[in-house]
C-alpha cells in the first residue's frame, strides 16, 4: 500500500512539474499591467495562451490569467480580451470550481466586480438561451407590425 502511495505522489508531482506555463511569468505580467505597461502585459498573456493548451495550465495561473485579461480588456482589444478572460475563467472552473471561488473570494474589492462578470460571462456558455421557432415568430412578427405603423 506504501508503494502505491510513492508511485501515486510522484505521478502527481511528475504532472505538476510538467505544466508549460511558468508561474514568475504570470506574476512578470501582473507587474507590467500594475506599472501600466499594458502593450507588453498583453504580448505575454498572449504568448502564454498561445503556446500552451489552456488544459494544461494551472487553476491558479487560468484564474490569474483571467483575472488580468479583464483589466486588459479596459485598456484594449475589449472583445478579444474578454473573451479570452472568460475561456480562462470557464476552463479553470471547468478543472476545480472551488479553486476558483476561493481565488476570487481573496481578491480585494476592487478586483471583485471581475470574478462577478467572469461567473456570469462564463456561466452563459453552459447555458445558451434556446430561441425556439416561437420567439423568432413572434419577433418577425412584431417587426412587420411597425412597418405597416409607419406607413
């Protein structure tokens, strides 16, 4: 039982060990985006999404990451930025929910409103709105009833 407890632990730590995505880097960014270097923040985020799998990146780093793209996205490329916040986000979910809430439980209250946001955002991918033939009826329906108005 003793080896399958050391040969279960160096697993763990072995797939740990092998994330790509290097945690000073994430806190590198977190340094330019405080000193206002939002070009250079922006070109590292970018560099560490597109080289690794969001998968393999830990909670920590995709809560941190998303955390940072939300700012970023104030600054520039708003869509882009927060669409890649909230697949950050989703995906560190997606691996451990409690991980993440508590992440964002310690941010300080002027980081909050991200996290709020970054649920919301997130939680519409799992649950899209269902447009039934009904609703688009009804809408096309409406839109003909103001144009015969306006005639």
């Amino acid at each position: 039982m003793r080896i399958l407890f050391v040969i279960l632990m160096s697993v763990l730590m072995f797939s740990a060990c092998e994330s790509n995505v290097d945690t000073d880097k994430v806190a590198l960014i977190e340094q330019l985006l405080e000193s206002k270097n939002y070009e250079s923040a922006q070109n590292e985020c970018d560099e560490i999404t597109a080289e690794a799998e969001l998968k393999d990146i830990p909670v920590k780093d995709l809560c941190r990451l998303s955390l940072i793209y939300a700012k970023l996205s104030e600054k520039s490329n708003e869509d882009e930025n927060m669409a890649m916040a909230t697949k950050c986000f989703h995906q560190a979910t997606e691996i451990s929910a409690d991980t993440v809430v508590e992440f964002f439980a310690k941010l300080p209250v002027e980081d909050a409103q991200y996290g709020e946001l970054l649920k919301m955002l997130s939680s519409a991918i799992d649950a899209p709105r269902d447009i039934s033939d009904r609703d688009y009826e009804d809408c096309v329906e409406e839109e003909h009833e103001h144009e015969h108005d306006d005639k």
